[in-house]
C-alpha cells in the first residue's frame, strides 16, 4: 500500500520507500505488522482451539456448569475449521538415525527462551518430607532390582520386568510417591548410568486429545507418537536440545515433523545426542504417567496404542526370523537404555485388564500418616512460610488436632486444612473446619455423591472383583475413576471423613449422632460405630444382590467356608449405652427380657431391640447383635462386644494377653449357652493382643479384631480414628 499510494504521489519517493520495507521487513510493507498479523491462518485457528480449551476447563473448574454446552460448540465448530487448515505433515524416511537426525535439527532451529518458573497457588504436600511410606519405597526399589537384572541379560519375559502403579483416593499421594521412587531409583542408579526422570500428567497441560489424531494414521502409531511427543517435550529440554514450552506450543512448532515422534525415535534421540556430545554411557528413564484415568477414559481410544508403544520399549522382544533373516531389533538393548515406567492414576484399567499389558506390576502401599508425623509437618519448621500464629494456636487445640487425624489418609487434605487457617485467619475451630470440609468435598470429581457409594465406602466392604458390578446405577469403575478408590486391590472404596461433608451439611445422616466436623472420637462413638459399620455392610451386600455371604465377609475376619443368608439391616441390634439389666443375678433374669424363637425359620427374637444389654460379670457385655440363617437350615446368633480398658473386672490394661482373651470368650460362652443356638463371638477393640497363635488355631466360634486388623472391618476414612479411640 505505501508502494503504490508513493508511486501516485511521487514515484522517486514510492519506489524508495518500497526499497527501504524490502530491506527492513523483508517485504513491501514499510511499517511492522501489529502483533500476531503475521501468524498463518492455522496458526490463528489453533491458539483460538487452546483459548477455548482453557476456557472450557475454567469453566469447569469453577463450576458454571450452564456456559459449557455454549463453549463446547464453539470449540467444535474452530476444531473443525483446524482441520481443513492442518498444514502437511512430513512423511518419515529413512533409518531411525536418519529419523533422530531429523528430530535434533527441526529442534535446533528453535528460538531459546529463558525457563519460566511457576509454584502451585495453594499447597500440596509435595514439600514435606516423606513420611509413613517405607514399605511403598521397598517395594519400588525391588521393582527397580528386579528391572536391571532382567534387563541387563536382555531378558525377553514380560513378568521379570515390573511397571509400578500406584492408586488410591484423591489426595493420597499417588504423585507424591511416584515422584519419590523415581528420586530413590535416580540415586541408586547414578553411579553406572546417566538417569533421567520425566513426568506426564494427562490433566496439566499433556492431556490426549482430539489434537493427538492423524488422518490415515493406525491408533498404534497415533499412540507412539502421542508418548513420544510428551516424552520429548518433557526431556529433551533436560538434554540441552531445546528450550523448554508447554505441550501445545512445542506440538505447534513441530507440527510438519509429527511424525518422526514415535517413542522408538524419541528415546533413541536420548542415545545420539549423548554419543554426539561425548557421553557413552548407560541410560536409565523413570516415565511416569499421572492421572492416567483421563486417557482411558477419554474418546480418543489411544490409551491401548499408548502402552503398546512403552511395554514395547521396556521389555524386549524375542527377534523374529524368517529363515536368515531378522525382521526386528531391540532398539532399546542396541541403545543401552533402561525404562521403568511408573502409573498413578486414582484407578487405571491396568489393575483390572491385565490382558493389556502382561507386564509384571508392583503396588506401593499407601499407608496412612502417623499422628507423630502429623506434629512433624504441622510445625513452623517444615511449614516455613504456610505458618502462621492461627495454626499455632490451633495445633494445641485436642478438637483441631482429632480433626487433622481424620485426614491422615490423604496428605493433601492436611495441606489444604492448613492453607484454610492461613486465609481465614481464625481460630474458631468450628468455623476453619467446617470450610475445610466443603473445600475436600471438592476432591471428587462429582458435583453430589449418591448417598448408596457414601454408605459403601464407610462399610469397609472390599470392592467387588467384577468392576462392572452396578452401584447406585453406575458400574464401580466408574466410581473408582472419579477418585473413590483404596490403593490396593480387594479393599473398600476410599472416602476421607470430613468428604463426608459439603455446603448442604452431612452427606450420610446416620453419622450425625456421634460424628460431627471436629467432635472428638470417644471410645463411646467407636462402640456404636461398630453396630453402625454391621448395617452398612450387610446393606451394600445386600445392594450387591449378595444373597448369601460368609461370616468374614461381614465381618472381614473369621469363618470364610460357612454360607448364611445375609440378614436385614433391621435384624440387628444395636444394645449401645443400654444397662437395662444388671450383671449381677443376669442370668435369672435373661428369660424376663428375651425370647429366643428359632422355629419354623425365625430369626432370634426380642422384645426390644434397642433395649437390651446381654451381660454377665467378667466384662462380658454385648454391644448388639444379629443373627444369620445357614445354608443347611441351622441358626447362628453373633453377639458383638467392643472392647477397650477393662478385659477382667478391675483392672485396666495398655494391652491384652492372649490369655485373657480367652478367658473372656469362655465367660461369653457360659452367658450365651442357655440360648442353645450355634454361636460365633466377636470382639473389636483398638489395642494390641500378645501371644497371639497363628490364625488357624483360634476357636472356631471367635471373631476377633484387634490393633493388627482394622483395616478389615474399618473403612479407610475411620481407620485413624477407630486408632486413635479414647
């Protein structure tokens, strides 16, 4: 434009103009574009999908649930609009050093730029020591032996090698662990190999997505190049070849080599630029895929190609041969270069589908923290600037304190109870803890849980081995997907206390009368938890259409052989609190407050079964009870007792003896005889019992739980409580 209004004008001038934009800009144009002018239109297109896209996931985050249909459809209609403007993509040639060669130049004429670095807006626990988790830490160290050996004789069996996948609830420290084993694995492997740790989380900034899909492309190398494109964004930085950008803008940049991105070329990048720049040594990579649930999940289908692509490279694969010739290469073996892959995810398909990838797998346990680490994290020493003089106020408040250890299952819970106390600036135990709640609420990704998966989640009941088993109208992988997961295969589902809570107030009613925000656990709420925790779990058996059950499957321990039908929650009796009859003289007067009917089918029957205490001296006293029908037409009466302080008449104990126990059963005996009836006793408490025989040489009528198994009758979410019990 200014050449030809010149040449009206004047054409000396005109023709000097346009000389002097040729020289400045490269063009015709005297003065510069405006900011963004010169970008291609997919360049415009595709920074209005990435607009979009944030948009989309704040709306989310902020739950303006009403925008998303709007945001969706215009993000389908520029996604469309992006397609027909994809620029072409560069078909590969030649041999994977030619394809490297390829991948290290297109990388080389980037711009550099300075790293930028970023802190999270609000705490998570990543920063303090890591505590609690010594048996996770062995069991990925024997995962990181049993690797090297397999590797370092080329093995080519898919069960010496092990992938490490860690699941539990939102905010048990999946991540966390993760992160951890690849730091112990770095250290114990740097001396012989140069290492390097990359971390993929596909809900930060590396989700799959609709953008990870090639015209006329297999899903098997859609999926390669989707993992090769992370890995290199994520390493290659490390290595020196690149500046460091997020996914989409190294994408983006790389668009017309896509292609060359498949995971074999990636990693064998690694090798040639080390050998390029004088480094022969062994290579070890720890790659972890974080919240990988979001893949399998996701509509692209790639999580399958995905996997093939990393087994593929971390096990090697007996070459195949026709006649002379081979047909394939361990190209991981010719490199020197050792994969152990870690998987955190609150669930993946990868526990329950192991036809996807036969890979041996190993499961850090995600134990709890101690109340002693909770006064460790919980001091201005570890804190440093998450410190504040509320918290020092509140640490030495017992309500403050119970509250954080009803939290001790998912360290970013305690994290987020801290930043809380930080921005209210209160101590009003009260009013910190109840906006604690509604914060943790927000953990699930699910605006409002059914009440039917609170209640299985309190029950304790393991998790059925067929994941397509409905519950509350949906199958439990679905469930297990949204963050309402223990970590370990055959356990309940995971649910945190004070998520038993949001803005409307309890999520599960039943809980109110001796549960409420930072009331403390009383010994008195432990004994009628236990009745409380019996009808829950013969509720969701029932919701299970679990017509019949074992004793240790309502009980989690004991008799696993003896088939009854599972009673109605309404067939047990809750005697809490109730001393309605004397000890002394019980046993003339038992027949004046029950009748006991086992006729014609009858259940034990009485006549109030809110307000009878079955009791004899000894410290035999029962706290309620049911009764099963068996297989065979027979009746079994199981009297409950939780047990505390006194296990004999005066005497009160830090633990019990084996011995006693005993004594006590022989005393509940004597008590229950009369009835006539086969009977199976159970005893919970919280203490330890010593001198215990091995399990298959207790009585065959005793049920007991004790310090050592909680965990098999109590929920995650009550386990730190039921411990800590006063």
């Amino acid at each position: 434009a200014v050449l030809w209004i010149g040449v009206m004008v004047w054409p000396t001038v005109g023709v000097g103009l346009g000389l002097v934009a040729f020289w400045m800009r490269g063009s015709l144009l005297l003065f510069p574009p405006k900011a963004g002018s010169g970008e291609s239109p997919f360049d415009k297109v595709q920074r209005k999908v990435e607009s979009l896209e944030h948009e989309l996931a704040a709306a989310a985050e902020e739950e303006r649930f009403d925008e998303i249909p709007a945001i969706e459809e215009r993000l389908d209609k520029v996604k469309k609009a992006l397609k027909k403007l994809k620029p072409g993509v560069i078909e590969p040639t030649g041999t994977i050093d030619d394809k490297a060669d390829a991948i290290i130049r297109s990388l080389s004429d980037l711009p550099r730029l300075n790293p930028v670095s970023s802190s999270p807006d609000t705490p998570s626990g990543s920063e303090w020591p890591f505590l609690d988790r010594d048996e996770a830490a062995r069991t990925i160290v024997v995962a990181a032996d049993q690797i090297k050996d397999a590797f370092s004789e080329e093995s080519t069996e898919k069960q010496r090698y092990a992938c490490v996948i860690a699941t539990g609830a939102a905010g048990i420290g999946k991540s966390r662990v993760c992160r951890e084993g690849m730091t112990m694995v770095a250290a114990m492997r740097q001396d012989k190999y140069r290492v390097f740790n990359v971390v993929i989380t596909f809900s930060n900034g590396d989700e799959v997505s609709e953008s990870d899909l090639i015209d006329s492309v297999s899903l098997d190398t859609l999926g390669s190049i989707a993992i090769g494109m992370r890995v290199a964004c994520h390493l290659f930085p490390d290595l020196g070849i690149c500046s460091r950008r997020n996914l989409s803008e190294f994408r983006r940049l790389m668009s017309n080599h896509v292609m060359y991105f498949e995971f074999d070329v990636v990693m064998h990048v690694i090798r040639k630029w080390l050998a390029d720049n004088g480094q022969v040594s062994s290579v070890w990579v720890n790659l972890t895929l974080d919240e990988s649930h979001e893949v399998e999940r996701g509509n692209t289908h790639l999580w399958r190609p995905i996997m093939k692509a990393v087994v593929a490279y971390a096990v090697p694969v007996p070459p195949a041969t026709d006649g002379e010739t081979v047909r394939s290469v361990n190209q991981q073996l010719l490199d020197d270069i050792t994969l152990m892959l870690f998987i955190a995810s609150t669930w993946t398909i990868e526990r329950g589908h192991p036809e996807l990838s036969r890979i041996g797998k190993a499961f850090p346990a995600m134990s709890p923290l101690s109340a002693k680490s909770i006064d460790t994290i919980v001091s201005a020493e570890v804190l440093q600037n998450m410190w504040s003089d509320e918290l020092d106020a509140l640490k030495s408040d017992r309500l403050f304190r119970q509250f954080l250890l009803t939290c001790t299952h998912a360290p970013r819970a305690i994290a987020q109870i801290i930043f809380i106390v930080k921005q209210t600036q209160s101590t009003d135990v009260s009013h910190v803890t109840k906006q604690a709640c509604i914060h943790l609420s927000k953990f699930y990704q699910i605006e409002q849980v059914p009440r039917e998966v609170i209640e299985f989640a309190c029950s304790g009941l393991p998790i059925p081995a067929d994941l397509d088993t409905q519950l509350a109208g949906f199958p439990f992988r679905k469930w297990l997907a949204l963050g309402f997961a223990s970590g370990s295969p055959g356990k309940p589902l995971g649910v945190m206390f004070p998520l038993l809570f949001n803005e409307a107030g309890s999520l599960l009613p039943g809980l109110d009368s001796y549960l409420n925000y930072a009331q403390i656990f009383t010994w008195e709420h432990f004994e009628s938890l236990i009745m409380y925790i019996v009808c829950l779990r013969l509720q969701a058996l029932t919701r299970l259409d679990k017509l019949t059950a074992t004793p240790s499957e309502v009980f989690g321990e004991g008799d696993n052989i003896t088939e009854c039908h599972v009673p109605s929650r309404s067939n047990v009796a809750t005697c809490v609190g109730q001393w309605l009859t004397s000890q002394k003289g019980f046993h003339s007067l038992m027949k004046n407050h029950m009748i006991v009917s086992v006729k014609g089918g009858q259940n034990l029957n009485f006549y109030s079964t809110e307000h009878v205490f079955l009791a004899a001296p000894g410290n035999v006293h029962f706290d309620g009870h049911t009764t099963f029908k068996c297989a065979d037409g027979s009746h079994l009466f199981v009297p409950i007792q939780a047990k505390y302080t006194r296990i004999n008449d005066n005497k009160k104990v830090a633990y019990y003896k084996w011995d006693e126990i005993l004594n006590w059963l022989s005393k509940a005996r004597t008590l229950i005889r009369p009835l006539k009836v086969k009977t199976m006793y159970v005893m919970v408490t919280n203490k330890e019992v010593k001198n215990k025989p091995a399990q298959h040489q207790w009585p065959n009528d005793l049920i007991l739980i004790d310090k050592d198994n909680l965990s098999s009758f109590f929920a995650p979410c009550f386990i730190s409580a039921a411990q800590m019990a006063q």
